[in-house]
C-alpha cells in the first residue's frame, strides 16, 4: 500500500506546477483569442472622440508636438507584453479624459460615452495579462511604464503651461487619436 501515498505525494507537489502552466495557457489564449471588440475597438474610440471633441471654435496652430511618443513601444514579440502596454496607454488615456478642465465645447455625454468604453477595454486587457506580472517585467523595455508616463506627464504639463486652453486640448485631442492608433497597432501584435 505505500505505491498511493508516494503517488499522492508526487501529485500534491506536481499540482502547483501543473496550475502554474494552465494559469499560463489560459492567459496566452485570452489574449490571442480575437475578442470581437479587438477589431473595432480603436476605430469606433477615434468616433468617438470625434464626435466628443470637435475643433475648437477658434482655429489653432498646430505645431510640432512637444511630446513625442516611445515608438520603440509599439515593436513587441510577445502578445502579453503588447497587452500591458495598451493597457498602460487606456489608463494614461482615462486619466487625461476624466480632467475636469476638458473644454465647454466638448460633448459631455460623449466623453462619458468614450470613458466607459475605455474602462470595459482596459478590463478585457487585464485578463490578458498573467497574474504575477513576471513576464512583464523581464520583456521589452526595462522602463516600458515610465516611458508611457513620462509621454503622458508632458501632455499634462503642455495643458497646464497652457492654462487648459482649447487650442492646447486640441492638441491633446490629436494626440488621442494617435494613441487609439497606437492601441491598434498594439491589440493587432495580440493576435
């Protein structure tokens, strides 16, 4: 009788390990399963934000803009890491959106509208990523994160030198666009 306690013992120390790499696949295939949100989801957001932020009624100088985005952030192998990086990029987004100092000619209804789209995304990407975060960390760019909060700081610093004008947010609504584009260079790397 003692050949099924030693097989019960392998297994209970077997277990972890066998949780570890079926957490892993589940993960893996969250992520690479197309989610029919994937394939619209930047473009219906750039809508959106269309339909939300008009030009402002004065026309504005567009200019070179004075924070330039990460590029070398859009090149990921791994389809978790591309996950991570929209995910940091929608909360930066979220966080600039939400300002309660967004121009009086922004359509309100849609800001909110474009807000809660962001949140159900950003919850989509978040049961892409693993649980521990391991494999985030040791791939790509060792400062991915402050990378992207680095770009961000400057949008925000550019609307507060600019005293939250709306030739400034227009900037800034420009620059959300790009990043909807960004995101859909990054979901596309998901797959």
């Amino acid at each position: 009788m003692p050949a099924p306690a030693t097989h019960h013992t392998r297994l209970r120390h077997g277990a972890p390990t066998l949780l570890l790499l079926l957490t892993a696949l589940a993960t893996t295939l969250a992520c690479r399963h197309l989610h029919p949100l994937d394939t619209t989801f930047s473009w219906d957001s750039i809508k959106t934000l269309k339909a939300m932020a008009p030009r402002p009624p004065q026309p504005c100088q567009h200019q070179q803009a004075p924070f330039p985005f990460p590029d070398t952030l859009l090149h990921n192998s791994h389809p978790q890491q591309a996950a991570a990086t929209a995910r940091h990029i929608l909360n930066n987004l979220v966080a600039t959106l939400s300002a309660q100092s967004t121009p009086q000619h922004w359509d309100d209804q849609a800001r909110h509208r474009l807000l809660n789209n962001l949140h159900h995304y950003i919850n989509h990407l978040e049961r892409c990523l693993p649980a521990n975060r391991t494999l985030i960390k040791s791939q790509g760019p060792r400062n991915l994160m402050l990378s992207i909060n680095k770009y961000f700081r400057r949008i925000h610093n550019f609307l507060h030198t600019h005293n939250h004008s709306a030739c400034a947010w227009d900037h800034v609504r420009l620059e959300v666009r790009a990043s909807f584009q960004r995101v859909d260079t990054l979901i596309r790397q998901m797959k």
